[in-house]
C-alpha cells in the first residue's frame, strides 16, 4: 500500500466537472492522514478539441503515465463529430495505457429503483476485455459516400489478448463466494474469434476447478440480465458485447447514474483509468441534478486497486447507507457528495 | 393475392417440428377455402448432418427457391458444432435468398408476464439488416491453436445494402401511426461504417418528412429498451446490433415464446423465410411444453407477405384473445395450437 498518492484528473466534457469534484471531495476524506493525495488536473475533452484541435498529444499522455492512476469524468459532445473523441481521447488512453481489464461491477443496492419486477438480487461483476475485439479501430471505407460505398470493421482478437482477460476474470470468480464464470461471446456466428475465445476459455478452466463455468451467446444474456440476473456472478466477455451488456447491466441496477467502472492495467506498469460508465449528459450540465454516485464508486474501485482496500469498503458502506436512506427529496451532485464524504469520514 | 400457396416446411431441430406443426394446424384453419395448400416438407438441421454431413446442399436450395414462402421451425443441437449449422443452413439461406429485411415485431400483450415493473405501453418493430455487417462470414484464424493465434471477423457494410433496408424502415416507420425510426448502431466507435449508417439514414429521411427520426448507441438503446420501451416504434439496425435487440425486446415482451420473425426478401426475387425467434430447445424437446405462439405469429407475418392481410389480423387477434384468457392453468404445444386454430376458424 503506498502512503502518497499521485492522481491524474480529467474531468472531461459536460457533468464530468461536476462529478469528479465529488470523487476528489469523497477521496479527500476516506484517506488515512499520512496518505499524501496529489492530483494534477489534465484539459482534455471537447473544449480543448474546439481551441486546439487537439484530443491527446503525446506530451499528455507521457505525463499522465507519471501518475498512479487516473480519474475520468467523462467524454463527449454533440458539438464535436461522434468518435472524434471517443477514439482520439478515451480509446486511446484505454490502448495507450493496455487497460486489458475494464471491470464493471453491478449491484441492486436496497431502496434503489430498478426497472425490474421483483427485485431479483443482482451482485455480478462484468470484466470487459479493453484493448481488443471490434475496437481496434480497424476497419475502412472504400468509395465514401457514393452509392458504391463500402465500410469495414475489423474485430481483431489474439489469443495472447484473449488468455490474460480470461486469467484475470477466473481469478476474481475463483475469489468471490459463488465462485462462478459466464463467458459470453456469438461463437455460432463469429465462429473464428468465438472459437479462440471458447477454447482458451476452457483451457483455463482446467486450472480453476473450483469454478463453475457456463457459456452464454451475447442475444441470449441480454435475456437473462432482465429474467434472471440473479444467475450471474463473474462475466468474462468481449469489448464490444462488454460495452452493451454494462449498459444494460446499469440500468436494471439502478442506472446509470449509479454504475462504476475500472480501466486496469493488471500488471502496473501504467497507470490504471477510473470512469463512470455514464456518458457526459450535456442537458443536465452545469443544473446540479448529475448524480455523483458513479464517479464515487470509481473511486472506491481505484484505492482498491492500489490497496486501499480498507478506505475502498468504507466508501461502498457509505453509498450503500446513502442509498438506503435517500428518500426521493431531490439532492443536488454537491449535496450527494457532501453527505457522502461525511459518512466515510465518520 | 395469391389463390394458392406453395409453401416450404423446414421443422429442424429440437421444438422445431412441434411448434411448425401448430403454425400450419392454424395456417390451414385460417386460410379461405379457395385458396390451395400445399406443403412440402425438408429435412434438414442436425439429423440429416449427422447422417450425410450436409447442412444445405444446392439442390435443396434450388427446391426450395421455387415455393411462395419457407415456415421455419428452429435450426442447432447440441451434438453439432457451435456455428456448423447456423453458419452453413441458417444463415446460409437467410444469404442464398437475400433476405436482408428481417422483421421482428415486438409487443406487450396484455395478461402476459414481462420483467418490468409497472407494465410500459411496448409495440415497436425491429427492421434487422439480414445480409451483411459482421454476418458475412468474413474473418479468419492465423495460427490456430497456438498462444500465437489471431482471430478476425470482419463486419462488411455497403451503401447498396444500407440504404435498401433503410428505405423499408422509412416506409414502414411511415405507414405506422406514431411514424417514428430510430437508427441504432454504436458510430462512436465503429466510425466507418456507423458512418455510413447515418449519413445514409440522414439522406432517406429527406424523403420522409414526416417520419420523426432519432439515432441510439447500441449501449444506451438496451437501457431505454427496459427503462422507457415505450419510446419506440420502429427502429432499424445492422445484423449483430439487432440480434442482440431483439432478444432483449423479446424477453421485456413475454419472452421468446412469443416472438416472431420474417427474414424478408421485399423485391420477391426470392422466397422469404419465416421463424419464431426461439432455439430449438432441445432441454423441452418432446414434452409439450414448447409454447407454438410464437411460429403461430411468423405465420401471420407469412400471410400478410403474401397480401393476406385478413387472415394474418385474424391470427393476431386470436393470439391476443387467447393470450388474454390465459389463466395459468398449463396447456401443452398442442393444446394452444388447438386453441388458437379455433379461434381463427370462427
Ligand atoms: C464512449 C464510448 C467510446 C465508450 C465505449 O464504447 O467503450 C462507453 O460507451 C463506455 O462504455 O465506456
Ligand atoms: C441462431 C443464430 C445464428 C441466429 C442469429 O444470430 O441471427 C438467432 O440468434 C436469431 O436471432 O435468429
């Protein structure tokens, strides 16, 4: 566990701002004294792109691989032609940075609304591969924009990509209490990554025997995750059906307002990016109704991966009692991150 | 309208053959007496493969290209080889036939069951491209089976086929009440051909001014799918994005059990296809307890393609009466197929 702790900050675009002020706020207050925080903000984002046309020059992304991890509001706007940003700046960190493990914790926390009948018990943990699949910006246009037009994506998978993901994901199935693993994937129609991935799945599950396994195809989870969320506990899948089935994840738990997320780097030799999974939502910008939840349990999954475990468990305690108390009176995103830091430094 | 109907039969797998013979028990209550039946039946799926190794020879295809329609049962067992029989009968006829409208409704009946909570107004229909992007079968594995191993899968899109199912989303987002098209697809991301989606949408859609248009991630869609459902009317996607949709829509909708799907050839060039969206089930094969509703709809979808709008509004206000009277009590694959064939007969 080091005692000081250098964060790089970038807020981003929209209610990025907003929220990650009460990341730093709630941080603030969960560390021990002699922990010494350090934090350097970074103008990234659709602003910086309008000024200078610039979404990540090298500069920045040597500096920010100085610091002990990353915290990241988020990224995005309507002002600004969609992917410019996505790949120019988030993508290119998650690649630059090898953030392999994009860990994505859902939860149903008591007293929160979910869109779900009966409250089924939803506690799984989705480990989306982040440096692969149909992500790698591969892909073209031949004839753009004639009637002859054509496009390609290439989703692009290695088995050295594949295996340190699926280690990754049995490792922490193998450390939970149910001690089970989903790998989803369309191995019927992708059948050549499908297949790698579905080997190497298995071969690796010859090392977790205490493990349970089960394969799902991408279309039949998303049933799941409505009907029976309750199956799942650790999902190991690719980046893109990753992507969708957090969203989808977030939203029966809760929300969005409300789902955290890890963009790590195992192995430590970059820094590992913490980010809501919500996007920038420019129509609330600046109202103070974003809810800083997210960005909160961000940060209580980065001072986990730095061995904060201790100050980690105090900040889910104090959201979870938060949430348990919240009793639909509107709070504005300085309230909400007012009373939580109160509650984990209490 | 056509005084005959000449139709294929391919029961497949699992449930296949249980639910086909329900759909053509209410086909043929429901047909007007002049008009002529005949059926034929092809033996093709998992059985036939084991026996012969063939999924889809060409003289079948050639057979079966000369009938008005294709019932489908459902396709894939266990015994095969993830992907040897979508791949290589499936999906190969949906490409044979160029069925690249592929139509899958969704609706909220009332007195069914849907996850969600407080029971949203949901009828939308999901316009499938169903003949390119990732489908196409394009990728490949370089050292397969070594830790050295790279597998692709290349989504292929063209001007030519977007715009096609574009402009029948626009027509039928036009002739419904609420006329209203959402494009999802994630060009955030997937920028060359996500691109291309939208400038083409963007194009169409100066052609109808009255459609009302919108444009979704693929991730945000799953949300609203279970938060706000109600928004949707009609929405048109690539392959895989609307596979995974459709699913989803399917279980928010009562389940599987009751969707249905046209793998459409709108120029009548080719026969379209019509299936029940559910697997062959092998877990219920041979119990009865398959539900025959949803190939009982293809069926309605069957009619209506081929101009018999009256009988397929007969069928679908059978399913709805009959799904109304449900009270709990089980009935068996049979049963509900008796059911629902005198209600059209009456
Ligand atoms: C903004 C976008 C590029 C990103 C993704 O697709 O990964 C987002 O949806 C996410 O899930 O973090
Ligand atoms: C069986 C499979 C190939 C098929 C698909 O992916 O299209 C199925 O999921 C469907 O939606 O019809």
């Amino acid at each position: 566990m080091s005692r000081s702790l250098n964060l790089a900050v970038i807020p981003g675009d929209g209610i990025g701002q907003e929220v990650v002020a009460q990341g730093l706020k709630v941080l603030s207050a969960v560390l021990p004294q002699d922990v010494k925080l350090e934090t350097k903000e970074y103008d990234l984002g659709a602003k910086r792109w309008h000024r200078t046309g610039e979404t990540l020059p090298d500069a920045e992304l040597d500096s920010l691989r100085e610091h002990d991890a990353i915290l990241l509001g988020a990224i995005g706007d309507p002002s600004v032609p969609s992917g410019v940003l996505e790949r120019g700046l988030l993508l290119k960190l998650r690649f630059a940075f090898d953030h392999y493990v994009n860990l994505r914790p859902s939860k149903l926390f008591p007293n929160t609304a979910t869109p779900l009948a009966g409250r089924p018990e939803i506690d799984f943990v989705v480990v989306r591969e982040g440096t692969e699949g149909p992500y790698t910006g591969n892909g073209g246009s031949l004839r753009t924009g004639t009637p002859a037009e054509v496009a390609t994506e290439v989703s692009v998978n290695t088995a050295y990509g594949v295996e340190r993901v699926v280690r990754d994901a049995f490792a922490r199935a193998d450390a939970r209490p149910r001690k089970k693993l989903t790998l989803v994937h369309k191995n019927n129609v992708l059948v050549y990554a499908g297949h790698m991935w579905k080997k190497i799945f298995d071969q690796v599950a010859r090392e977790y025997p205490a493990v349970t396994t089960d394969y799902l195809h991408v279309d039949a989870a998303t049933i799941f995750f409505v009907t029976q969320p309750e199956r799942f506990d650790v999902i190991v899948t690719d980046n893109l059906f990753g992507d969708i089935l957090t969203d989808l994840a977030a939203a029966v738990t809760g929300g969005i307002g409300l789902a955290a997320s890890g963009n790590i780097n195992p192995t430590g030799e970059f820094p590992s990016m913490f980010e809501p999974v919500h996007g920038s939502a420019p129509d609330i910008a600046g109202t103070g109704k974003a809810d800083p939840t997210a960005t909160v349990l961000s940060v209580a999954l980065l001072l986990r991966h730095l061995g904060h475990e201790a100050e980690a468990v105090r900040i889910e305690d104090a959201v979870a009692a938060d949430l348990a108390d919240r009793d639909g009176t509107p709070r504005t995103t300085d309230e909400i991150g007012d009373a939580l830091a109160v509650r984990v430094a209490g």
